[in-house]
C-alpha cells in the first residue's frame, strides 16, 4: 500500500471514529461538523478524479487528433 494511501485511510478512520465518538457523548452539533468536513473531502476527492480523467480525456484527443494529421500528410506527400 503506498504511503499517501496509508495516510489517508487513518485520517478517515480516525475522523470516523470521532463522529462516533461524539454521538456517543451527546455532542450532536460537533458530530454533524465532523460529517460535513467529511462530506467536503469526498467531494474534493471526487473532483480532483474528474480534473484527472478531463485532463487525459484532453491529452488523449490532441494525441490521437495530431496523429490522424501527421497521418494525412505521409499518406498524401509520398
């Protein structure tokens, strides 16, 4: 497992941990803080991924589209 993962899975466990926690101790407005900042790091997360994958969407059609036109000019100027 890599270390950014691993660091990762700590931070939710032990964020989970607390929420539960809090719920446990009746601190019913700190547990529903705690799950508002988990809701916006999975929502980061997801963003990130989408910026990811646009930008290989992107990367992926310049290639395939200079490719197609280097193509074009072998294929006519031999």
């Amino acid at each position: 497992m890599k270390k950014g993962t691993k660091w990762v899975l700590w931070i939710l466990g032990t964020l989970l941990a607390a929420i539960f926690i809090n719920f446990y101790m009746n601190q019913f407005s700190f547990a529903y803080a705690l799950i508002t900042v988990l809701l916006f790091v999975f929502m980061g997360w997801g963003f990130i991924a989408k910026l990811k994958n646009d930008v290989r969407q992107y990367e992926d059609h310049y290639r395939r589209e200079s490719q197609s036109y280097l193509d074009d000019i072998e294929k006519y100027t031999r």
